[in-house]
C-alpha cells in the first residue's frame, strides 16, 4: 500500500514571482524536491500557487501497480475535495505521468518510489499535477510537449495533457546540498474545458 504524506509545502516557502498562463496567481514553480527548500523556485515549471485550496502528496512504488493506485487515490481524493473539474480526466493525465516516470525515469531510493504531488490554483479551479523521480533527464521532451490533442491512432501517455488542453511542464531537482537529484514533470490540467474547442 503507497504511503500517504500529509505534509507539503507551506505558503510561507513560496516566494513572488512572475504571473504565467492565463491565471493572475500562478507562479514559477517549486517542485516536489523544493518542498524542503523554501525560497528554491524552479526556472523550467511554469506554475505554483500561493495558496493552494487542494493539496496532497502520496508516494508510490515505482512497480506495476503504481498507475492503478494513482487512480483509486486521486480519483477519490479529488472527489472528497469535490474539485469542481473533470476528476477523470484528471486522474488519467496523472497515472500516465506516474507510469511515464515508472517506465521511462528512475525510482528514488530508498523505498524504490515516485511521489505524486497534486494542488489547486485558488483563482481558476486549474489542478497541479507533478511526479518526481530520480532521472534528472527528460528525453523526447519537447515532442512529449508540443503534441497534438486531435485524436491520430491509439492514444498514449502524455498525449492526454495536450488532449484536455493541459500545459507540459518539467525541471530538475536537487538536494539539501545542491546537487542534481531528479525531476519533477508538471502538468497543469483546466477545470473548465468539456471536450469543445
């Protein structure tokens, strides 16, 4: 069973920075790994909220079973926290994000797991999603990024962030001592968008 962590960042460790996206209180990002490090925005991740109205973070076992445990925790969670949004998109953008950094990163040690950060934008009702792993490398990125959301073929992975009109995002992380210990990929998912244009 993944072990749920209720601790996460607090908003005295978030410091202004400049607005991005269409939300006036979006912020540079602080990744997962930044949580311990207050004041250490990201410069790659576009987006963190002062005052996030839904946050949680849950780690997972990098195993096969950590896409369907993303799924029944954040699918009940988001519901719980009645998010106003689509909570089954939501939860399928983040169990490819999980299985992205199941299949294609490298678990963190010790424990052999990849923690799934999620909060909400208090102004838009938009929902954070990040995953951290310990590959500090995103290859295939900027196709990952510039997808398509039209329907051509079989839909995979990431294809759904760009398919709910979401905003890919990622950065490296490091420890207490600076050094480069991973990644967080972002994705930024719309509570408002119903499947028109």
């Amino acid at each position: 069973m993944p072990k749920v962590d209720q601790h996460d960042v607090t908003t005295s460790a978030l410091q202004p920075a400049k607005a991005c996206g269409a939300s006036s209180t979006l912020k540079n990002a602080l990744s997962v790994a930044d949580q311990d490090r207050p004041g250490t925005p990201s410069s790659l991740m576009p987006c963190t909220e002062e005052a996030p109205h839904l946050r949680q973070t849950w780690q997972l076992r990098a195993d096969a079973s950590a896409a369907s445990m993303t799924r029944i925790h954040l699918r009940a969670w988001l519901t719980v926290m009645r998010w106003i949004g689509n909570v089954d998109q939501a939860t399928r953008v983040a169990s490819h994000l999980v299985e992205n950094a199941v299949r294609h990163g490298t678990p963190l040690q010790p424990g052999n797991l990849v923690f799934l950060r999620v909060f909400g934008f208090a102004d838009s009702n938009d929902l954070a999603l990040e995953v951290k792993d310990a590959l500090p490398a995103f290859p295939g990125f900027e196709e990952a990024q510039n997808q398509s959301g039209e329907v051509r073929g079989k839909p995979t992975g990431l294809w759904w962030v760009a398919h709910y009109r979401g905003r890919l995002s990622w950065d490296v992380t490091k420890d207490s001592n600076g050094r480069v210990d991973g990644k967080t990929v972002q994705a930024i998912i719309p509570a408002t968008w119903d499947g028109s244009e």
